[in-house]
C-alpha cells in the first residue's frame, strides 16, 4: 500500500482521486499548497499526484519544492489546460505521468499503478506522442 498526496484546488477532483485510489493505497488529499507541502516535508509519501493550476503556486512549482524536500518522491502532474511548455517542464523536474481533465479514472489507475510499479517505463514511453495531446502554448 503506497501513501499518495493529493493537491488540487478543487474539493470534488480530490475526492474522486482519493475515492478512487483509497481501496488499494492511503491517500491524503489537500487544497492548499502549503498544508500539502508541510505534509510531504514531515511524512514519508510515495507519490504526489499535483494539479498544475492552483491557488497560490503552480503544480510545477510545487513539484520543484517536493522534489528538493524529498527526492524520491514520484509525482504525477493534472491539467484541465494541457500544455507542451507545462508538460515538458513537469517531466525535467520529474513527474514520472501527466494526466488531463476531466479525469479518467481507469486511465488514472493505471498511470498510478504504472508510476508505483518496480517495471516503470522509461521515460521516453512515457513522454511519446505527448505533443499530440497538448496545445503548443501555455
């Protein structure tokens, strides 16, 4: 069972991840950055699932403090605004997936399951035929 973080300013998209994943894992769901990053700073967390446009920082920004706090960290990145630019910057500071809303949530699982799975991907695979998906811009 892994401990997954949850940070999305929006109470209803926490709920569903955390409603999703909570048979199998410990999810812990926040709406406000820095409960979020006081959180990961003081617990052990295997995976921080990040939307990329919050209240004070952005998703990204966040994942840059995790990952100076706690290296291991693995993250996967949410986006109702998908971005190449967001994208490519999210996978140089290490998120290992990038989902769009509205969520999937087989395709959540899975990308959670692939993320905390030993085989992960490299992350060629992961990143391949990205731009399709995205819009040029921010």
């Amino acid at each position: 069972m892994a401990r997954i973080v949850v940070l999305d300013d929006e109470k209803d998209a926490c709920e569903l991840i955390e409603r999703v994943l909570s048979p199998a894992h410990e999810v812990v769901s926040f709406t406000e950055e820095d409960e979020a990053i006081a959180y990961v700073k003081a617990n052990p967390v295997d995976l921080a699932i990040l939307d990329i446009k919050l209240k004070k920082l952005s998703g990204v920004d966040v994942l840059e403090i995790l990952r100076q706090a706690r290296p291991e960290v693995k993250a996967v990145m949410l986006t109702g605004y998908p971005t190449l630019k967001t994208a490519e910057r999210a996978i140089t500071l290490g998120a290992h997936e990038y989902l769009t809303k509205p969520l999937d949530v087989d395709d959540l699982e899975a990308k959670v399951n692939g993320v905390l799975s030993p085989e992960e991907p490299l992350r060629e695979q992961r990143t391949a035929g990205l731009s399709d998906d995205l819009s040029p811009s921010e």
